[in-house]
C-alpha cells in the first residue's frame, strides 16, 4: 500500500497537522466568522465542518448540506484555507468535489460499513484528493484496515487514519475511550500511516482535551483534529466540547511538540544504553516466562491424570489478590498487575486445554 507523507502534500517535516472548525455547518455568519477567527493560528492547515451530520436519533440537527459547501468556497477564497468535510455516501463525495473541497474524510459509522465506504472509493477512482478515515465505533482493527485498503485499490494515496476513541459499554470518563493501544497497532502494521488525533470525540468535553491532546502528540500522532465554535453555548450540536478559536489558540501554544528522534549523538547513545538495558531484562522475563509456561504444562498433565477441572475459581481469586498486593508492596500499579494476571491466566488455560484434548473420546 503507497501512502505518502504529509510533509510531501501538506505539513514541514516535524510539523503536526493542525485542523479546526466547528462541528457543524450552521449558518454562512457562523462559518465564515469561525473561520476568520482560525485563519489567525498559524499552524492551522485545514478548516473543518460538517455538512452532514449523521445522528444517531432524527429529528435533530443533520446538517445543512448542500449549501454548506458554499460557504466552505467562501472560506477558501476569503481566508486561503484548506477545507475538509465528512463524506459518507456517493452523492456526498460527488457534491464534495464539485465544490472543490480539498479533503474528504470518513467518519466512525461510515468506516464501520464497509458497503458505505466501497461506494465512496468507486467515486474517487481516478481522482487525487486525499482521504482521512476515523476509526470504526467498535474496536475493529481490520474494519479500520479495509477501509485503508479499499481506498488504496481505487488509487488514493493521501491517507490519514484520525484517532477519535471507541464505544464503551463500561463506565469511563471519556465520550470514546481512548484505547491508546489500537492506533497503535495500526501504526504498526502501516508504518508509513500518518495518524492525528481527534480530542474532542474522545473527550465529550472541553475540560479534559488539552490532556488528551498532549498524550496523542507525547505518543508521536503526526496532529490534531479539534472542533471550535464562535459561541459552543448556541452551536446546534455537541457544543460542550467545542472551543472558541481563542480558547483554540492558547491550547496549541502551550501543548509540548516533540520530535520522533533525536541528532544528538549523546542523547542517542545514552538511549542505546537505557535499550540495551530494557533488552536484557526483557531476555530474563521471557526466561522466566518459560518456566512458569513449563510448570503449566505439568499442572495440565496433573489435573488431566486426577480428572479435575482446569478452571479453579478460588485459586483464580487468590492470585489475582495476592499480585495485585504484591504489585502495590513494589510500587507497581493494581491495573498494571492485574492486566498481566490476565494474560498469563489466558495462556494457562490455553495450555491445560490443549493437553486434555489431547485425550481423544472412543468411537461410538
């Protein structure tokens, strides 16, 4: 898959990729206002509206469709901003270009119905634009990754993945729970994948985006997508986590841009040492690892023999009390234990399964 880097269409090299704008297209004062107080931050490269809002209940505000596109021409000529809209069907991506939107992107329940965003990618065969994709609602890694391939077949190769949180079911503080993990892996599995971040989704709330904001640049996501509003307070949908461009502004100005590496041959070489280290306490873990996954082996053989259970309910409560005490006795924290309980249990029982099927039942 060809993807290209954004510094090569878009970005300097180093620079995080800044976009901004409300919510939703409400009215040509409020877009146009919007986008004059945001032309002033420098570092914006795209200014965002949504033209078509797909809410989950009607009866609410779904945009203004058409006519918004208007009035993102007005942007562009009145400011020189790039404009970007959510796309979701053929005739959206149809109209997009015919008013010369610069970028398109692909919101959560779209990216989830890959019927949605094939239609899209037939649209665009042929066509140079770039195409930013938000990850699905639900953690599906691979409907996140189809959606990158299907573009990449109809011949795009200006792809952004946009980082905007999961649905939950659990209790949490944030709209979309992070999952940090999952961009993550994407990142891995597509290395040349540029990846921004969407603190407002995740948030829910203008309160906490700064933080959020912060962790996506300290994990090395190449920007930011965050919604503003001339007034939040009147704004027709998700107001409360909309912010003000000057509100905007002064959070870009106080967040910490790192860098993905350093030209300091100290400061490489000491991280080389801090590496090696980390190496060779990762060689003994794994050592370690393997005598514990041995002494499982043996239990399943046991329990096999002795015809008992491989799951044990007491003996499963005790360890994940007495690691988490452990843990918390060494200043490491309860979650962190308990995650790791987890796994090691997971393989366990992976393990004693695999001895008893070995034990193969007589024809009947």
């Amino acid at each position: 898959m060809e993807i290209h880097s954004l510094h090569t269409w878009i970005t300097k090299p180093e620079e995080p990729l800044i976009i901004a704008g409300p919510c939703g297209a409400e009215s040509e004062v409020q877009v146009l206002q919007t986008a004059k107080e945001l032309s002033e931050i420098k570092s914006l490269k795209l200014f965002r509206a949504g033209i078509w809002k797909p809410r989950t209940r009607p009866n609410s505000f779904e945009g203004v469709g058409e006519k918004g596109l208007v009035w993102l021409n007005q942007v562009q000529k009145a400011f020189n901003l790039k404009t970007t809209v959510e796309v979701a069907n053929a005739q959206h991506t149809e109209l997009a270009l015919k008013y010369g939107v610069d970028v398109l992107w692909i919101g959560a329940r779209t990216t989830g119905n890959p019927f949605s965003v094939q239609e899209i990618a037939d649209v665009l065969k042929g066509v140079d634009i770039p195409v930013f994709i938000k990850n699905p609602i639900h953690t599906d890694l691979q409907l996140w990754l189809g959606a990158f391939e299907r573009f990449s077949n109809s011949g795009i190769k200006k792809m952004v993945a946009i980082h905007r949180g999961f649905h939950y079911a659990g209790k949490t503080k944030y709209r979309n729970k992070p999952m940090w993990e999952l961009p993550i892996e994407l990142k891995t599995l597509l290395p040349q994948l540029p990846i921004i971040c969407d603190p407002s989704h995740i948030c829910g709330n203008r309160e906490m985006i700064a933080d959020v904001a912060q962790k996506a640049l300290d994990l090395g996501m190449n920007g930011l997508m965050i919604e503003s509003h001339i007034n939040p307070a009147e704004a027709l949908s998700d107001g409360q986590q909309q912010l003000t461009p000057s509100a905007l502004k002064e959070l870009l100005a106080h967040l910490t841009y790192r860098r993905s590496s350093s030209s300091k041959p100290e400061c490489l070489d000491r991280l080389s040492e801090f590496r090696k280290m980390i190496d060779e306490v990762d060689d003994e873990l794994l050592t370690i690892l393997k005598k514990r996954m041995s002494i499982i082996e043996q239990i399943g053989h046991y329990k096999e023999e002795q015809g008992i259970t491989i799951f044990q309910l007491e003996r499963w409560q005790e360890i994940l009390r007495t690691r988490s005490q452990w843990a918390e006795n060494l200043g490491i924290p309860k979650i962190y234990a308990e995650k790791l309980c987890l796994l090691l249990h997971d393989e366990s029982i992976r393990i004693q399964t695999e001895i008893m099927n070995k034990t193969k039942l007589p024809n009947i």
